[in-house]
C-alpha cells in the first residue's frame, strides 16, 4: 500500500484540467479506475472530478454497452448450445436503459449511467450514457441501424467538439474509431437482433442489420494518430491519461482505414 498514490476527487480535478479538459467541454471517457491509484471516496469521486473538470455547462459520456443483449447465435465468450437459442430470443428481458447493466466497461461506466440525472441511450447493445448541460440533446434518438454512426449519440458527439479521452486504457477500445468505419465502402454490413421494449412498452424480438464492426487495427491507428501529434497525453493520478478531438480523430482512422482496408473484413 506504502507505494501506491493517494488521490482525491480535488486532485483528479486538478490534473484532467491540467491535461487540457476545460469547463464547457463534452468529453467521451474510456477508464480505467485501478490505474489511476488509490481514490479517497471511489468510483463516485472519479466522476465528481470528471464534472468538476467540465463544469455545469459541459458534458461527460461513457459507453455503457451491454454486448449479451444481441443474437446467442453469435455469442462466443462463450458460445451457447444451438439448442438454447430459440429460448433466449424468446426469454431474454428486453432491454432497459434505466435497468440493464453494462458488460465489461468497468466501474465507472456503471456509476455514472446511475447518477441522478444521467441520460442513456436507447440502442441495446452499443449504448452511451451522458451527464451534464447537453445530456439528452447527444443521448436522443439513437437507431438501431446506426449503433455507432453517424445519426448515433457518437456521430453527433464527433460534430458537436466533443474530446476522447483515456484514464489508463488504450487505443484497442477506442470507440470513436468505429464510426470512421460507417465511412469507408469496404465496411460490410450484418444481421442483429435484440429484445427491446416497442412504442406501447411491449417485449419485442426485433432484427436489424448495421455496420459488421471490427476494432483488429485500432492500436494501429492510434499509435499513427499520437505519432502525427494529435494526442495530449500526461497523467491523471497514476494513470497515463490521452486527451484529443473526437472529429479530428475520426477523420484521421477514417483516411487510415480507406488506406488499409481495400476488401471487406471478416
């Protein structure tokens, strides 16, 4: 313990305003909350600071996506019998912004889709959750055909000024990189399905079909993207921490992948 940093929701506000967060800022948060050291107060304190940093007319949006709510037909990690999926299609609850949890986003995600007045996104297995001045504006509609394009919450953070920022992660989970890919022609499209609740609050199976996703060169990119010096990075605690304009970023992966990426992936 002797050697681990001690960090208050005041010294987290200090150093994200020293790495270039400003009030009036919406900002997309990707986090790692063990890397940033040993937090007086918590998850609670880390978005306290995050709110302090932008202030009442700023925004800060994390995914909060929940991944199991889709087909069981593609589920890998790990797979279910065939024989299961009819059941689930039929069984599973439907999704619900104010209920259903995020998977694998970590424990900020988490507490912030839960904080008194945070608003989150409709889609359910790519959704965001936002808390601040222009919550609902970014958060609403957000389609099913367009998880993370640009009618999504993502597409309209990217042409609002939105920033990206990082607290101990990396360029791999980089979600803004997939709305470049809504961009490119080689970009293959798939069939979805989820239990969502219909217009008269129904439980409903419904298909879709959108962008077949693929993250394989984001750390790639991101690295071209730091190398061409459009990354601010510094230290968040003990955490390394990487601050950049989200549209900036997009345009960049988008030219990346039309350079890269000449056949459909699979």
């Amino acid at each position: 313990m002797a050697d681990r940093t001690l960090c208050t929701r005041e010294s987290l506000t200090s150093d994200l305003t020293g790495l270039g967060l400003a009030p009036g800022s919406t900002v997309l948060v990707h986090s790692s909350l063990k890397s940033l050291g040993w937090v007086c107060g918590g998850v609670p304190a880390v978005v306290q600071a995050l709110t302090d940093a932008v202030g009442h007319t700023g925004t800060v949006v994390v995914p909060t996506q929940s991944g199991e709510y889709s087909d069981p037909a593609g589920w890998q990690n790990p797979p279910v019998p065939e024989s299961w999926w009819q059941t689930i299609r039929e069984h599973m609850p439907a999704y619900d912004p104010a209920v259903t949890p995020t998977a694998g986003m970590g424990r900020v995600p988490e507490q912030l889709r839960t904080w008194p007045g945070a608003v989150r996104s409709a889609h359910p297995q790519v959704s965001f959750a936002a808390l601040g001045a222009r919550a609902r504006e970014l958060m609403e509609p957000h389609p099913l055909e367009d998880g993370l394009g640009p009618d999504s919450p993502l597409g309209r953070m990217a042409g609002s000024g939105a920033q990206v920022l990082f607290l101990g992660t990396g360029y791999a989970t980089c979600t803004a990189f997939h709305l470049a890919e809504y961009r490119i022609p080689v970009s293959s499209r798939m069939t979805c399905g989820a239990p969502v609740l219909d217009a008269s609050g129904k439980r409903v199976w419904t298909q879709y079909t959108d962008v077949a996703l693929d993250e394989r060169d984001f750390t790639g990119i991101g690295m071209a993207l730091e190398q061409a010096q459009h990354v601010t990075v510094g230290a968040v605690g003990t955490a390394t921490a990487r601050l950049f304009p989200m549209a900036e970023a997009v345009d960049f992966a988008a030219e990346w992948m039309r350079r890269h990426r000449t056949v459909p992936r699979p």
